[in-house]
C-alpha cells in the first residue's frame, strides 16, 4: 500500500479541494475521506475517482462532535491501515454566525480594512450549544474531537522509522484575546470560532513537543479568506458577489485572500512536505510553549473525564 492519507471534513470547502490536489499531485496515494454525513462522503469520493480513476480513495464516517462516533472510527481505521502518513485534521463549524455591520461599514473605510477583511475580527459572532457528551459543540467539533481521533490512532502514526504528520486547518482569525485557559471551550464568550481557532494552534505546539521524536510531527496551516460553506453563512451570495471588486483589490496588499477552496488548499498540501508551517509569512503566531503545554494536560484530564463517563453509561444501559 503507498503513502495513506486521512482528511476529515472532506466532503465540501477546502477539505474536497485539498483531496482534490493531493490525487493530482499524487495519485499513488490511498486517500480517506473522514466525514460525518456518509451521503456527500459517497458523493465526494465519486467526483474524485472520475477525476482520476486509478486513485484508492475510501470513506469512513465520523462525527468529530460526538466522541462515541470518534472512538468507533478510530476503531475502524486501526482495523484497516497499519500506518497513516500524514491527517489533516480540517473539519470544523461556525455555528450561527452574526456580523457586526456597523464594524463593517465603519471597518471598509478606515486603516485596517485588510486586517478586517482577513482576520474578522470584530466582525463576528456565533452562538455555540452543548454536545450530547456535555461540550461546547465548537470546540468539540474543532478541537476536541481531533484530539481524541489522534489519541486513538497513535499507534498508526507514531513511528520513529518513518514519520507521520498533523496538519491542523488554522485561520486568521485565531486570536489569543478570545481564548482563556480558564474557559478553553469558550463557554462564556461569543467568539469560539476564534478560539477554537488558536486551541489548536496551541495543541499542535504541545503535541510537536510530546511526539517529535517518535516520529510523529504536528504543523498548522492556514488556507486564507475563500468563499466557502462557512463564509456563504455569514452573508447572503448576492452581498459577497456585491463585495468581490473590494476582495479583488484587496488581493493587491495581501496574500490572504485566496477566495476559492482550490487556491486555499494549496497551503495544506504543501505543509505536508513542510514547505509551509504556521498562518501566513506577514501573521505573527502569539504561541508560548508553557501555555500549549498546559492546555495540553487540561485535555488529557478532560479525555479522562468524557471517556470515563461513556463507560459508565454504556455499562448502565
């Protein structure tokens, strides 16, 4: 079998454009496609295999909100491959999200137009909910759940003799403000897009520290401003159809905007050869070790916690 390769949110956005240009890169490759509806997974790997039909392309199902669905697709991948090359770890929500438009229009005619346009910040909220496991379903679902899909695959990928690499999907919009070690899941704020966004540039920091020399290497990577399922969230087609000349000309000053899933996928695939780590060459990741260490042993206590509780309600029914 050659080079492995597991995506998660693989289905729509830059998860499908990344699968995509990794098949044309290499088509050698057995890719799997980690999604939650097993519908769109289907009709994803179909739309790859026309593309390029002498690609090994597979499905597994996995709800990265929903520990239970983790553990059993864990337990699936571990029963099926002997090894995994490299993860992305790219599915992720912005659930509801709610756009200040007096910051916007305020924003379009001020000094930090590009900032704002790349970054959101101050733009936007979401309003998050609880998981059936207890959860922030935001950070469940962009962080928590890839933590434990790792935990349980490490004896895939953690092989000093040929390494293994994690590739989390960053934004610029991560942003230490909105994080707290306090509140890791963001319960009491209003922006756990934003910090989820840089939890997992800290847990990618803390998992390089832990693993590296076992084989194992962890990088974020971020795919820029696209046009995507989460953005066409935040504003109707028509205004971003409205806005694009501004996007357009703000591609002049800024290499963020990538617009499209396909260009934005570029900086995923190329982190897997570690030709690009981090966000942006121009975006300085505010990242200190001692706080990713921490964060890291507060979701080791957390995976405690959760999977002890699933076992005593699995034994009760």
């Amino acid at each position: 079998m050659g080079k492995v390769v597991l995506v998660t949110g693989a289905s729509s956005g830059v998860g499908r454009a990344l699968c995509q240009r990794l098949l044309q890169e290499d088509d050698g490759l057995h890719l799997c496609l980690a999604c939650r509806n097993p519908g769109r997974a289907e009709a994803a790997r179909a739309a790859l295999l026309a593309a390029c039909p002498s690609a090994q392309v597979t499905v597994v199902q996995v709800d990265v909100a929903d520990l239970r669905s983790v553990l059993r697709a864990a337990r699936e991948l571990r029963h099926r491959f002997q090894r995994l090359d490299c993860v992305y770890l790219n599915a992720g929500i912005m659930p509801n999200p709610h756009l200040n438009l007096r910051a916007l229009f305020s924003g379009i005619f001020s000094r930090k137009v590009i900032h704002m346009f790349s970054t959101a910040e101050g733009l936007l909220t979401q309003e998050d909910r609880v998981t059936a496991d207890g959860l922030q379903e935001v950070f469940a679902t962009n962080v928590f759940g890839h933590f434990i899909l790792i935990q349980e695959l490490e004896p895939l990928l953690a092989h000093s003799d040929s390494p293994s690499r994690l590739i989390w999907t960053s934004s610029r919009s991560a942003s230490r403000s909105n994080f707290s070690l306090e509140d890791f899941q963001h319960s009491r704020g209003q922006e756990p897009y934003s910090s989820s966004k840089y939890a997992l540039d800290l847990l990618s920091v803390a998992l390089n520290q832990h693993f590296h020399q076992r084989g194992l290497y962890s990088s974020v990577a971020c795919p820029g401003t696209m046009l995507t399922n989460l953005t066409y969230g935040i504003l109707p087609p028509f205004l971003w159809t409205l806005m694009m000349p501004i996007i357009w000309l703000l591609r002049f000053f800024a290499n963020a905007f990538t617009l499209t899933p396909y260009n934005g996928a570029e900086a995923l695939v190329r982190a897997r050869w570690g030709h690009f780590c981090g966000r942006f060459a121009d975006v300085h990741m505010d990242i200190d070790g001692d706080t990713a260490e921490k964060f890291y042993q507060k979701l080791l206590e957390l995976e405690k916690h959760i999977k002890g509780t699933i076992q005593d309600t699995d034994t009760q029914s």
